[in-house]
C-alpha cells in the first residue's frame, strides 16, 4: 500500500498525511481499495468506521461506516470503477458489522450525488458552508438491511 500511496502523491492521493491513510488502512482495510486497469491504479475508496447516532432511527447508536474519500482518475471516469469501488466498499464496512453507511458530498457534484443514489443512498441533510470555500454538502446515507 505504501507503492500506491507514492506513485499516486500528486495526482489522486494528495489531500492527507501518510499518518492518516495509513491509520485509516489499518482500521478498515475491508473498505481501503484501489481500482486497477492494465497495472496501473486508476481510482481508490477510503472509508472508516465511526460510533454514532443513527441517520434512521430515531434512538440509539449505531456502528456507521464514513466514506472519507473516493476519486477516480479524470480519463477514466464514466467506466463504472467509481460504481463499483463504492458497492466494494458497502460489503466492507459490512463485514466490520456496520448498520448503515454516511459520506459528504459537494451540492454541485451532480455525477456523485446521481452515483450514490443509484446505489440506493439518499440525502438525508444539507449541510450549510460544510466546504472551505462556503460551499455546502449534501450528506448521504444508507442503511444495511
Ligand atoms: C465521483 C467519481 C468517483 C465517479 O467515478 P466514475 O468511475 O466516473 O463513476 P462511474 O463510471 O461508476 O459512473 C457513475 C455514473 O456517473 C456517470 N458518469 C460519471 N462520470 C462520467 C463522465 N466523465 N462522463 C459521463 N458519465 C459519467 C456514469 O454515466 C454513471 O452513470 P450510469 O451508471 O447511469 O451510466 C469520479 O467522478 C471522481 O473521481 N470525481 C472527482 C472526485 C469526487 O468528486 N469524488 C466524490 C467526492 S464525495
């Protein structure tokens, strides 16, 4: 893991410390995935597992995944990695007894929000100025059955 973090420093790995992915990778490594076409990697998911209030239920705690980022690369978005890094990712946080799964999202990225409701989650929340430059997110969830 630490070849793919170097080679893709700069391109799509570039928002985090070395610290972060790997705590990350260490904590959930079921829903840590890199997509790959012809040896090269093209696209990655990250997620981590968090205790929290449900975005369903009305009372009680639940064991959420956190989809803490997701990119495939420019020239090959619109092949479906970004659909299937991001069902990959559903069964991970599953296997780590996860109920239900959460991400933000840019209110602007269209293609995004369209992906995650085709794979059934829906916005739950707007959250205002969520992004540095003012903008706002939606927040997304699903709920395992
Ligand atoms: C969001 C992202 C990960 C999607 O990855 P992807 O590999 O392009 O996704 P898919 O190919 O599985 O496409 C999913 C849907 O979006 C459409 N789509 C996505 N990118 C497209 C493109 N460049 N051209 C045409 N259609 C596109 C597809 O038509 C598909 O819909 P369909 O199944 O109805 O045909 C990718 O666009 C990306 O890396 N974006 C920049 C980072 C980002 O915004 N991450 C999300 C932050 S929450």
């Amino acid at each position: 893991m630490q070849v793919i973090l170097r080679e893709h420093n700069g391109a799509i790995f570039r928002h985090y410390s070395d610290y972060f992915y790997e705590s990350l990778l260490a904590e959930a490594p079921e829903a840590f995935l890199v997509a790959e076409k012809n040896n090269q990697y093209v696209g990655y998911i990250m997620c981590k597992t968090e205790f929290g209030f449900s975005n369903f239920k009305k009372l009680g705690f639940v064991k959420k995944g956190h989809v803490v980022s997701v990119a495939v690369l420019e020239e090959f978005r619109g092949n479906g990695y970004g659909k299937i890094l991001v069902n990959e990712s559903f069964k991970g946080v599953k296997e780590k007894q996860c109920d239900e799964m959460y991400l933000e999202v840019r209110c602007s990225n269209t293609e995004a929000v369209k992906l995650y409701q085709d794979l059934g989650m829906d916005i739950k929340q707007r959250l205002k100025s969520y992004y540095r430059d003012g903008e706002d997110a939606y927040m997304m969830a699903i709920e395992f059955s």
